[in-house]
C-alpha cells in the first residue's frame, strides 16, 4: 500500500490490531520525504528508535512509526555499521529531537543537519556509563563497574535585564518521580522552562533482549504502573501480531473492561489532585474516596488493584462470572451518580475556575505541531482518539463494536483537560456497563508460539494517550528489540509551552492537568 504518492511499498501487519502497515525506505533522503509527505497531510510522529541489525544485515536500522488517516506507517532505515548517521525529522516533528538523542545514548545512531542535528546533548545518559558505551549494542558486554557522577548539562540561558534562573529538582518534595525543571522568569511571570528527565533509566530495553515473551509481557506492564494494562495489551498485541495469533472475542473485550477501569482511575484520582493544587481539599478527598472503592473492586474480581499481569499474549488471565459483571454495572450506575454531583460542585465553584480558567493554554496548532495525542490533544479540540472511528480508520476490536462517543473541548487550558477527563469518566462507565452486559462467550486464552524473525507494532489508546510497543523477535524466537512508548514523549514539551507566561507557583496546577509519566520517558 502507497502512501502521498510516495516511492516506499507497504505491507499491512497481520492481526485485529490497530491498522499497521509497514516499508523500508531506500535512503536518508526518501524518508525524509516521506516524513515531509505525512507533515503536509496534518500526520505525526509517534515514535522513533534504533536496532542493533549488524549480525543479520551487517549495519543498524531505525524505526520511525508515522500516525496517519490510515493509522500507522512504520518505516525503517538501513544506517551503515560505521558512522550510522540519519536525516534530523525534527525540523519537521519537534517530537523527534529528544527521541533521537535517547536513540544515540543507548544505541550510537545520530541524526545529522536540521535542527536538531547541532543538539547532542545527552539526554537518557547521566553520566552511568562512558559516552562511548552504548548499552542496546550487542558487542556492548555487561556493563562494567562505571562511575556514576552527576553531569553538567548545558541548559539554554536566557539573558536581559531582571531576567533569572530557579532550578527545582530532579528531587522534589513529595513521592513523585524524579525530573528537573529549569524556569527562567522575571519577577514571577515564566519566560522559559526546559526540563531535564532521564534520572529513573532502568535499562528495561537491554534487560528485554534475549527474553521470552512471557517475561516480556511482566516488564512491560511495569514500565509506567498507572498505564499497565494501557502498556500490556499494546506489548500483547505486537507479539500477536509477529506470531500471526488472534485473540478470542472474550478475552478482548476482558482487556477493554480493565483498560477503561485504568482510565476511570487514573481520572478520579487526578480530578482530586487538581482540586487540591487549587487549594480545594474537599475535591481531593472525595475523588480519592471514588478512586479507592474502584481499586478495591478490581482486587477483589482480578487480585490486583491495578490489574497488573491480567493482559497477556494470547488472552487474559482472569475471567469474570456473570455475578462479579453485574457487580461492575453497579458500582457504574453508583460513581455515574456521584462524579456528576461533584462535577456540578467544581463547575459551580468561582475559586476553582478562577484558577482553572485560561491557565498552561496550548492551542490546536501546536498539539498538532508536537505530535500529541490522546487528553493533551482532544483538550484542544482534537479529535484524536485510538477507539474512535475516524476518516480512513477502523478502531481495534472490540471497539469496532462499542461506538466510543469521543470527548473534546477547544480550549486548551487547564479548565479544559478538567473537562475531558470528566467527560471521559462518563463515557468509560457508559462503555463498561455495554461490556458488561454484553460480555461474549468464548476461551480467554488462545495458544502462542514465537515465530522467528517475526515483527510486530502494537498501538493501544491509553489514558493518557497512545502506548505503541514494537517487538522484535530472533532467530530463536527470543525477544531481540522491543521498543515500548509513552505519550508523555510528545507531552512533555507541550508542558513547557503551556507555562510561558504564567507565575510559577501555578506550574503545580499546570503540571498535574497533564500528568505526565517520568518512567515511561525513561526506559
């Protein structure tokens, strides 16, 4: 299949997945065509990294991965094994900059011209290991007794009179994860932000070459915790798709059923957080009430409150008997209820929407420019939605079959990813009880054996966006590559966007409308 008239040949990827296709671009220069070819026709970028290919093609490759009408291309770049360097995309999608400097820390492919061909800095390498080590080669070896001391990084200075700098972090005061803010303001008002993250790098994607998939799926689901069925589904459905397996009816719509549990919860909760970092501990307390009776029901029907290790290749873990759905369907009726009357009480309320209100705007423009999806997206009016039919685009089973009703709101400041979220509550309750009721019959497992040589692209709509995992297995049938992917990537510098010209003391309220993952941008 062509796309934009373009040169490359396409391969749809077999399964019930989203709409994948992939090609290989012949030259630097092809592919950057093509990336201009997706720009033009309002695509984006949703993921970039690197392979180690030198013991079957003798070089390295990328993988870019371009969301469309369509919905995925996946085009791949054959780079030599000396001097493996590629055309910068990130003239065309910013997004691009920091996946290509994470792609040279871990893999020593760089990108070359455009703009962000004269950055180098280093952006998942903190000074762990030597600048000429690269930790995803595979003549690599075990990492050696390296010293680990803190490194400078060269954070851009603005100048002028009155103009100043304030560092907060990578240590905060609080249980969040780690991450450095650089402000640069005058008086209070924000001129500049530029963040610093890499501070949680776990080596997950080196730990996962040479697994089986089995102990893929258990890393994966632990990459970002508040996305792991998010995470797991996208894992289980690339894996799927490289061995050529197709999930029964049942066990999908068992995996939609936690994936909008996931999304309701993460909602409450952060519907709570916003009250408080508006100083309206009331909304604090009842939204983590909600929160806690929901996680307290999916540990008494899964055994986890988070449901983790449920979704996996082939199927799900758990299934759920008629008692324990008609459980969901009241408890959904009953937080139906409930969110409405607390929604009445933040929209009624003058001190929140005075806060709320006008505050960390970013418009449809820039969400386009910077790739974003999911609720960072739809706040600004787009229509941006994995579940949702669209031109061109057939959702994944089994939402095919449930007609998401999809949630937008043109604003774009923190009034308004508030609104989404509310609304997305309301329509996750309303999918929930549909699945529940009419849950099909059926096996929750299908068997699954590794194809060697097979690749696979899954994309799954998260809560707080699209979760693309890639794998890539050997000839073996072990895991070679598998890249996972965060939303957060391209949300990260829309955050920083979105305080220019705001005070600092409201980057707390600005930060937490996004709640961005740290670990899921630091593999």
């Amino acid at each position: 299949m062509q796309f934009f008239n373009e040169p490359i040949e396409f391969t749809s990827q077999p399964g019930l997945g989203a709409p994948v296709w992939r090609g290989r671009a012949a030259d630097g220069g092809e592919l950057k065509d093509f990336a201009a070819a997706v720009h033009l026709a309002g695509g984006r970028l949703a993921a970039l990294w690197g392979s180690d290919e030198r013991q079957t093609t003798g070089g390295f490759r990328l993988h870019c991965v371009f969301g469309i009408n369509a919905g995925h291309a996946c085009v791949s770049l054959e780079l030599p094994a000396e001097d493996p360097v590629y055309p910068d995309l990130a003239g065309r999608f910013p997004a691009a900059h920091r996946m290509e400097r994470a792609a040279y820390d871990m893999l020593g492919i760089r990108q070359v011209g455009g703009p962000g061909g004269s950055d180098h800095r280093p952006w998942l390498r903190h000074g762990g290991w030597p600048a000429d080590w690269f930790p995803l080669r595979h003549d690599s070896g075990e990492p050696a007794d390296f010293s680990n001391e803190p490194t400078d990084y060269d954070f851009v200075k603005l100048g002028g009179e009155g103009a100043h700098e304030i560092p907060v972090g990578p240590i905060h005061a609080g249980i969040i994860e780690p991450g450095h803010f650089r402000f640069s303001v005058v008086g209070e008002k924000v001129l500049r932000l530029e963040q610093r993250l890499g501070y949680q790098h776990k080596g997950v994607e080196r730990r996962l070459a040479g697994a089986d998939f089995s102990t893929g799926a258990k890393l994966i689901g632990r990459i970002s915790g508040d996305s792991t069925c998010a995470y797991a589904w996208a894992y289980a459905a690339a894996v799927e798709a490289a061995c050529g397996v197709v999930p029964s009816p049942r066990a999908l719509m068992l995996r939609a059923l936690m994936l909008e549990r996931e999304r309701v919860a993460n909602h409450l909760g952060d519907l709570g957080a916003l009250g408080n970092d508006a100083a309206f501990a009331f909304g604090l307390t009842q939204f983590l009430r909600l929160k806690e009776d929901w996680l307290r029901l999916n540990a008494e029907l899964f055994g986890h409150r988070f449901m983790m290790d449920r979704i996996v290749p082939g199927g799900v873990t758990h299934d759920l008997a008629p008692p324990a759905l008609a459980r969901i369907v009241e408890q959904c009726e009953l937080y139906a209820r409930e969110v409405k009357e607390l929604r009445a009480i933040y929209d009624n309320h003058a001190g929140l929407q005075d806060r709320f209100m006008t505050l960390g705007p970013i418009d449809a423009d820039l969400a386009r420019e910077l790739s974003l999806t999911g609720m960072a997206a739809r706040a600004t009016g787009i229509l941006l939605d994995g579940r949702v039919y669209r031109q061109d685009y057939t959702p994944p089973p089994p939402y095919a079959t449930l007609g998401v009703r999809p949630v937008t709101d043109e604003r774009g400041d923190v009034a308004a990813r508030v609104a989404v979220r509310f609304d997305e509550i309301f329509e996750s309750l309303r999918l929930l009880r549909g699945m529940a009721v009419g849950m099909p019959a059926g096996e929750i497992m299908t068997a699954i054996t590794p194809v060697a040589g097979g690749v696979g692209l899954g994309v799954i709509e998260g809560w707080r966006g699209e979760v693309l995992v890639g794998v890539q297995f050997d000839a073996a049938g072990k895991l070679a590559r598998v890249h996972p992917h965060d939303p957060s990537w391209q949300c990260w510098p829309a955050l920083e966007h979105a305080v220019m010209q705001d005070i600092v003391p409201d980057f707390p309220l600005i930060n937490k409308s996004f709640n961005l993952s740290y670990s899921g941008a630091d593999l």
